[in-house]
C-alpha cells in the first residue's frame, strides 16, 4: 500500500492548496465586494438625503430640512446621519473624518472616508454629500453618513467561518473517496500482482490472477498470467527434456560400463582358465579312481577353493555390469580402490603392467558416495593408465591422500577437506592441447578399436555429481596423473 499512501499524500496536499488558495480567493472577493457595496449604500443614502434636504429647504425653510435630517438618523438603524458645517464656524458641527481637502465638497463633489473608532473598535465608513446651496443663517453644510465596519467584520468572520468549513469538508470528502478508490483500484490489485510476483520467484506458476480492471494494471495481470503458461509450458518441455538426457546418459554409462566389462572378461580369461584346469584336473582324478582315502578329500578342496575363487570373480563382473539407481551411502574409498585394482588386476599383468595401491593407514578416508559410480570412474581411469603405460615396465599407482586440497582454476574450492584418489602412469605422457580436451565426448588418442572416447567424460560426470572434480597433470615422456578430488565426511572425534 506504500503507493496507495504516496498518492493519497500528494492528492491530499495538491487538494489542500487548490482549496486554500480558493478559500483565500472567494473570501477576499467576498470582502470587496462588500465593501464596495458599503460604501455604494451610504453614497446613495447620502446623496439621495442631501438633495431631498435641499429641496425642503427651499420649499418649507432651513429648519423643516434640518428636522429631515434628525428623522433619518431616528429612522436608520445601523446608519449614523448628521449635517455638518463646510465653514470655519464654531457653532455647528465639523466633518468627523479628517478632511485634507474640503474644497472636494465645496466643488460638490461626493467624498466617501473611513473614520477610526473612538474606542479603538472597527471604525466607520463615512459618506459627504455636500448641498448645492446655501441655506440662510447656516452656510454650506453637507450630509454626514456613517455606518460601523463591525458590520463588514462580522461579515468577514462568518465568511471565512464558512469558507472553512466549507474547505475542510470538501477536502475531507475527496480524501476519503481518493483513499476509497485508491484501495479499491490501485493498491489491493497491486497487492495481488505483488503476491502473484513473489509467488513466481517462489517457482509456483499455478493460480492465475483474476483481476477484471481493463486498466495497466489489468493488462499486466493478464501478461502475468500469460507469462506464467508460457513458464509452465517451458517447465514442462524442459522436465521431459531433462529425463530424455538423464536417461541417454543412464544409457551412455552403462554401455561404457559394459564395454569395460568385455574388456575385463577378455583379460581375466586366462585368470578364470587357471582354476578351471586345476579343479577339473582334481575332479578326474576322484572320478577315475586315481586319488583314493584322504586324497580325495584334498581334491576336492580344491576343486571347492577353485570354484568359489571363479565364482568371487564373476560376481564380481555381474556387480559391476548392473544397472542400479544412484545410492549414495557411507564409503571407504581406500577398500574401494583396493578392489577395483583388485579387478583389474588380471588386464594390467597381461600387458606387464604393475598395478599397485598405497592408502594412508592412520587416517579415516570417508565419503559420501555412490560406490558402483565412484568404481565405474576409477576403472575408467585405471584402464586409460593401463593402456597409456609402456608393455612389459609399465607401472601404474593409486595413491590416497585425505586432506585441504587446491581447487581447479574452472571449480570453486569445496568446503571442509577433501578425499583424492590420484591415478599416475609412466606412459609417454600428453601435451598440453591434448589434455585440453580429454574429457570431450568421442575425444581418444587410442589406436583404433581400443577405445570409445567415452570413458573420461563418464569418470568426469559421475565425479561432479558427487560435488568433486577431476585434475588432469601430463608431460610428455613423464606419464600423466588423473586426480578425482572428492569432499571427505568429518569424523566426529571422542
């Protein structure tokens, strides 16, 4: 409502000052009028007495038209008549007014003045109507008309009284219709396209706002409600856009999962065949006869060790083949490395290629994550090492640290410590517009054949979504160091 009050004080001040200055306008007219009028009735009254006192006088004598004269006084009631001398004649009364030039009325001429009061009240207007004559024994003399200005003062104060009045309720009523009609037009519409707005801000697109004015703010209620389809219908889109990509990723991930499952099963072959000759070899032998009394027991001993090592194997393989929602749960990244290298340990000795793992003992390497995810971007990083180490001497090692790391110049640094899993090889090594884009989609610098280009772009997205980053070091003929970082839980101490 701060805009309803805004316009309702700028109305009621502009309101206020028109009226001020009409009240100020009207009564001052008023004034002047009346004054006008005052001194318009005791000219006349003057005028018109002096020249029926000349005409008695000279019909019925001096002393029949100066008795005119006390009558009019006796019969006037808010007018005070006398005749007054225009000679230096002590006998007779002399003009109350200060008269500064007499000849005015000897001229006769009409001299109309303003007498202060004795008592210091309002005082009187005063009208001379000089006779055009001489009356015997007397002289020239001339009518004296005054009426008080306590008339024009009570005049005045009841104009004023009723101009004000007549302000106050005029101001009163445009006020309150100004704050009616702002309430009502401006202020709670605004009210609702305010609470439409942060509603909006607020991700609630639902509800349109009904308002009827055919006015701005009607219009903008109605864009209002046209953005918020438009923004539903963009949601919507985005939504099904959104589960289209998450599931071609779920798709993506998985194939490179089960491409590296085909490569795994092609370099444990020979892992699997070794316990498979041995506990076949055994079971010849129980079955020909060959092994009799506490042999046949060792035999199949081994036979049973052989199979459960074949079959920790391919579990093993299934595990990390299956499709399986994100489950982010409670991990020790130190065991889950151990077991992918554990896993991977038949393709590096293939290749003459040593594998090992070195993990701080002392310190608790814990973290929030989805451990089929995390094990999914460790192989795609070990395999690359693997494959980019030199056949026969290569030698590939996952080192653990858990502590404050540096961010990567592209991601802000994450809060608390961090857990880096740093996977180094010997190789040749990258340069530095190769490292650039080793993340890109279908980017390989393997041989044809030996690789996707999809396994470190996988490793990179499975490692964001747990709020970690990847670094990439590489120096051509040093080898090249790939480093998952990793936000590590705080361990709660005592």
């Amino acid at each position: 409502m701060k805009l309803v009050a805004k316009f309702l004080l700028l109305f009621a001040l502009t309101s206020l000052v028109v009226l001020a200055g009409s009240t100020y306008l009207r009564v001052t007219r008023e004034i002047d009028h009346f004054d006008i009028d005052m001194r318009q009735d005791v000219a006349s009254y003057g005028a018109s007495l002096a020249h029926a006192v000349a005409a008695l006088a000279d019909s019925a004598g001096t002393h029949r038209a100066l008795r005119l004269v006390e009558h009019a006084n006796d019969s006037a009631n808010h007018l005070l008549v006398r005749w007054v001398t225009l000679d230096e004649d002590a006998r007779f009364d002399r003009p109350s007014a200060a008269l500064h030039d007499l000849d005015a009325l000897r001229r006769g001429e009409l001299v109309l003045a303003t007498v202060p009061a004795a008592d210091g009240g309002s005082g009187f207007v005063v009208a001379y109507a000089p006779l055009d004559r001489e009356l015997p024994g007397i002289g020239r003399i001339a009518i004296e008309v005054k009426e008080s200005l306590e008339i024009r003062d009570r005049f005045v104060r009841g104009t004023i009284r009723e101009a004000v009045l007549t302000m106050v309720v005029t101001f009163g009523a445009t006020t309150l219709l100004a704050l009616i009609l702002g309430v009502a037009v401006v202020g709670r519409p605004l009210h609702a396209v305010g609470l439409k707005v942060r509603r909006i801000g607020a991700g609630d697109l639902s509800g349109p706002l009904a308002l009827r004015q055919r006015d701005e703010i009607g219009t903008i209620a109605r864009e209002l409600n046209a953005m918020c389809e438009q923004l539903a219908e963009n949601r919507r889109r985005l939504d099904t856009e959104i589960s289209a990509r998450i599931a071609a990723l779920e798709q993506l991930r998985h194939a490179d999962r089960l491409a590296t499952v085909g490569r795994l099963a092609a370099g444990i072959a020979h892992e699997i065949g070794t316990p498979l000759a041995v506990a076949a070899g055994r079971s010849k032998m129980i079955v020909s006869g060959e092994a009799s009394g506490v042999e046949v027991v060792d035999n199949a001993r081994i036979v049973v060790e052989q199979t459960q090592r074949i079959s920790a194997i391919i579990r093993q393989l299934l595990d990390f083949a299956r499709r399986r929602p994100a489950q982010k749960a409670r991990i020790d990244l130190a065991a889950l490395a151990r077991k992918t290298a554990t896993l991977l340990e038949p393709i590096a000795s293939k290749r003459g290629v040593s594998l090992a793992v070195s993990a701080p003992n002392s310190e608790t390497v814990h973290a929030e994550v989805d451990a089929g995810q995390i094990e999914q971007a460790l192989t795609n990083l070990i395999m690359n090492a693997v494959h980019a180490s030199p056949v026969g001497n290569g030698r590939v090692e996952v080192s653990i640290t858990h502590g404050p790391a540096a961010a990567s110049p592209d991601h802000d640094p994450a809060e608390g410590d961090l857990i880096s899993l740093a996977v180094s090889d010997n190789g040749s090594g990258m340069e530095a517009e190769m490292v650039a884009h080793v993340f890109e989609p279908f980017f390989t610098t393997k041989e044809i054949g030996e690789g996707t280009g999809l396994g470190l772009p996988v490793a990179y997205g499975l490692v964001r979504e747990h709020g970690g980053w990847i670094d990439v070091r590489s120096e051509v003929g040093n080898g090249s160091c790939f480093t998952i970082h990793l936000p590590a839980i705080a361990e709660k101490i005592g």
